[in-house]
C-alpha cells in the first residue's frame, strides 16, 4: 500500500486490466486510491482513457485528420484559417497533444465533408467529360445531366450509368 496524494491516506494499491467505461484496458495497471477512490493513470493508461472518451464523443483521431487533410491536398494553415483558429491549434489536433470540443469537431467534419463533395463533384466533372466526348448523342446527355444535376451528387457512377441507358 502506498499513500494516496489526494486523501493522503496509506490506501493506494495497484490494479491489473483496469476498467474504464466498461473497456478493459488489458495489461495496464494503474493506481487505484481504495479510500477515496481516486485512480492515479500511467501515460499509457491516460492515453487509452483519452482515446476512449475520443471516441465515445465521436471526436476524429488525429490519424484520421491528417489522412483526410492530405487527400484533399490542403495545408495545417488553410484548414486553421478556414476555421478561424490558431494554425497551432490544428497542429496540436493533429499531434494528439490537445482534443477539439464537439463543437470544433462538428465544425472540422463539416469542413471535410465539404471538401468531399467538391471531390466527388470534380470526379464526376471528368468521367461526365468523358462521356460526353464519346457520346454521339452529347447535346441529350448533356440535356438530362442538367436536368438531374442535383442527383450526381449522390451517385455519380450510377447515374452515369442511368444516362447511357436511357440513350440506348
Ligand atoms: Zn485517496
């Protein structure tokens, strides 16, 4: 037993497989205060309680940040700047070293998603060119593409596909 730094009395003991929100942290051990019930986290341990909670909030990783940054070929600086933050701010998001609030989460997401729209829109822009050069009745796809425009968002490739074969 050790002396606990919280209730100061000689109560704290170690546990194996520590517990949080019902998931086991396998092969951790931590400190736990039998007094006052204080738990005392290893870095290890506090980093796996972090990631828990991460995720039972729904908040990105910062693997999952960087990944999605990176296929939209934008910078630490642009996304700061369309976030109105500090771009050391977004760094630190993306180190793991500070976790946005929901509410910045929210607002990241948003930002990603669209960025991905734009991305299927521009997919879309060069399969639906594609067609369009190869297409001997262009001036009726182009026609129905217009008509339906709002739907290629959803599914390009299947409404594409619909177009192709509506003209045969
Ligand atoms: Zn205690």
């Amino acid at each position: 037993m050790e002396k606990c730094l919280v209730c100061g009395k000689l109560s704290v003991h170690l546990v194996e497989d520590f517990s949080f929100h019902g998931h086991t942290l396998r092969g951790i051990t931590v400190d736990v205060c039998d007094e006052c019930g204080e738990v005392f986290y290893s870095l290890e341990a506090a980093e796996m309680v972090s990631n828990i909670k991460r995720e039972e909030r729904g908040i990105l990783f910062p693997d999952e940040m960087r990944g999605k940054r990176r296929k939209f070929g934008l910078t630490q600086e642009q996304i700061a700047d369309e976030l109105m933050i500090q771009r050391v701010t977004y760094v630190r998001w993306e180190k793991g070293s500070r976790v946005p609030t929901t509410a910045q989460n929210q607002r990241l997401n948003d930002l990603f998603e669209r960025y991905e729209e734009q991305l299927v829109r521009d997919e879309f822009a060069t399969e639906y060119l594609n067609i369009l050069s190869s297409s001997s009745k262009a001036e009726n796809v182009y026609a129905l593409a217009a008509h339906s425009s709002t739907n290629f968002l959803t599914d390009p490739q299947k409404k594409i596909r619909a177009i192709i074969a509506e003209q045969k």
